[in-house]
C-alpha cells in the first residue's frame, strides 16, 4: 500500500498544502470547521506526520525559509546575513532557498515549507507561487510569510517594500540640478515591480522638469554586470549621447563605469554615473559611485522580526513598512559638461 503523504491530506480534505500543515502544526490558527475537514482526513487516511527535524512537543521545526532570487548579488548577501542575525536573536534558524530567479524553483521551496519543513517564509520575488482561491481567506491558504522587494500583487500579507517611484526621481533629480537634461537609464527586468516602479519616478522626474522622453535613452537591463557594459555600449553608438547614466542597480553601474572608461570617458566629467542599493563595492569603485542607498540590514531585521512575530502568535492586521532610501553623492556625479 502506498504511503500517504500531505498532499493526499490536502486532496481529500479540498485544502492547500498550507492548511495541512498550519493545522498539523498550529492548529488553533485554523477556522474550526477547516481544521476538522483536514482531522477527519488525517484519520480516514491513517496519515503518520514525518516528525524529523520537528519538535514533538510544539510540533514546530524552529526554522524560517528564506526565498532569495540570487544569493550571488552583493544587495542579497547582504540581506541574508541581515536576516540570518536577526533570526538567530530570536532563536530560529534559516533555511536559504536560492531560486536563481527560476519560477519552477521558487515553487519547489514553497512546496517545501508547505510540507512542514519550515515554519514560515521570507519571499522576495513578485511572482506568485501560490494556486489559492481569491474568495476565501489567503492566511488560511499559504504558509506564515513576509514578502519584500518584490511586491506580490495581492494582500492580506505582510510587506517590507523601499518606495521605488519616490527614489527614482530622487535619483534624477540629483542628476537635473547638476545641470544634466539627456539622461539614459539602465532599468532592471521591466516585468518586475522594482524596475517598473524606478523607471516611474525615472519618468516623472524628466517630465516635472520639462524634458521630454527619449525611447532611445532608456536600455532594459537585468541587474547583472553585463547588462550594463551592454546598455553603456549601446548608449555610446548613438548619435547624440546622454551625459548622465541612471543605473537601477550598482551592479549595472559598475558595469557602466567600466566600458566609459575603457572608451577614454572622463567620469564624471564627460559622463556621470548613477547606481542604485549602496553595495560595498560602490565604495570601493573608482571614481566612488553615487548611488541610492537601501537599507538592506533594517531590511533583513524587519522581516526577519514580522516574520518570527507572526509565528508566535501575533494576529494584528498584516501590514505594508516603508523603508527610507539616501542619496549617497560620492565621485562618480557631476555638473553636466557645457
């Protein structure tokens, strides 16, 4: 006879993987006549729960997943080991999903805390990984989560999110009151919340001072390196140039910086460089980047806390934080050259 396992659970009783294991685990966070579908499954079924790496007396595993899009990024190492502090004071331990920005892996550690292999989860993707019915409660559908970064497109969950349109045009701004009217951007992926949302305040700050848009300086990037040697390539074969790059990351614009460089442009006298999040390379980079800083510790903490607040027993209406953004002004901006 096959094993029965949670999804059979699941089946039987018409719930999410979720439900199943919120009940198995804490079962007094589920709707009464929810939490007796899936008992009366358990006992038609003759389910075991698999108890390794679960504590038998709270029936919790003591874990939080983290669902991290590319541990490689310098803004998400620092936002792991953020989270990793924050977690360890509050004693649990974290698990790290590195997705690579795969859907298909996305889901498969989803599934994993949805199986009871963490308690809870740190997601930081916009995509959805959830099939869960819009009419009915969504707490009671997924696991115990706090999204950031990327922001999912429903609620009823606790958010951690930079307000991406107001920094943008910061960034911008920055750039128009040093006398700059051509400016490019290298955006991120732009079917992603972050990059849409940058290139928002990107826009608004141009119209606000009178400039009209150029489809020709805006370059889609994907916040690796390459993409802004690639973007910075392109902006250079144009017939009338920008004098200012805006980044939507560091990583692009350390790319960026590289190829000016190379092609014997002065930064930041013939062109000037933007970058965006404030990673420790931007420091070290010459000329020094300018950037918008993120506050990736405060970041980690938050979620980290929420989370963990969340599992033992806070029940207050899921909430949106802001978090403040900087204009960090170093060397690699100046005034527009005449």
């Amino acid at each position: 006879m096959a094993k029965v396992g949670i999804k059979d659970i699941a089946r039987i009783a018409n719930v999410s993987l979720a439900t199943v294991s919120r009940t198995l685990r804490t079962p007094d966070l589920v709707q009464e006549t929810t939490r007796q579908r899936v008992l009366d499954a358990v006992a038609a079924s003759g389910y075991k729960p698999n108890r390794m790496g679960m504590n038998l007396r709270t029936q919790r595993t003591g874990n939080i997943m983290a669902i991290i899009p590319d541990i490689t990024n310098p803004f998400n190492a620092g936002l792991i080991r953020a989270i990793e502090e924050a977690a360890s004071n509050l004693g649990y331990a974290v698990l790290l999903g590195d997705t690579q920005s795969s859907p298909e892996r996305e889901k498969q550690y989803v599934d994993l805390v949805e199986a009871g292999q963490a308690d809870g989860m740190l997601y930081f993707s916009g995509r959805n990984p959830f099939d869960f019915d819009p009419e009915k409660p969504i707490a009671e559908q997924i696991p115990t989560m706090v999204n950031s970064n990327e922001e999912l497109d429903f609620d009823g969950i606790d958010k951690v999110m930079l307000d991406n349109v107001q920094a943008g045009r910061d960034a911008v701004q920055h750039l128009l009151d040093l006398g700059h009217t051509r400016i490019a951007a290298i955006t991120g992926p732009l079917n992603t919340q972050s990059a849409q949302s940058r290139m928002q305040g990107y826009q608004q700050a141009l119209l606000d001072a009178g400039i009209e848009l150029d489809d020709k300086l805006v370059i889609e990037g994907d916040y690796q390196i390459d993409s802004g040697v690639e973007g910075t390539e392109r902006l250079l074969r144009l017939k009338t140039r920008p004098t200012a790059i805006f980044c939507f990351n560091d990583d692009m614009a350390i790319g960026a910086i590289n190829v000016l460089k190379s092609n014997d442009y002065r930064v930041p006298e013939d062109m000037s460089v933007l970058g965006f999040d404030d990673i420790l390379y931007s420091t070290y980079v010459r000329p020094a980047l300018t950037t918008v800083a993120q506050p990736v510790e405060e970041i980690g903490r938050i979620c980290a806390e929420k989370l963990i607040a969340r599992l033992q027993g806070d029940e207050s209406p899921p909430e949106k934080t802001f978090v403040a953004h900087k204009l960090i002004v170093r060397e690699s901006t100046g005034p527009a050259p005449k």
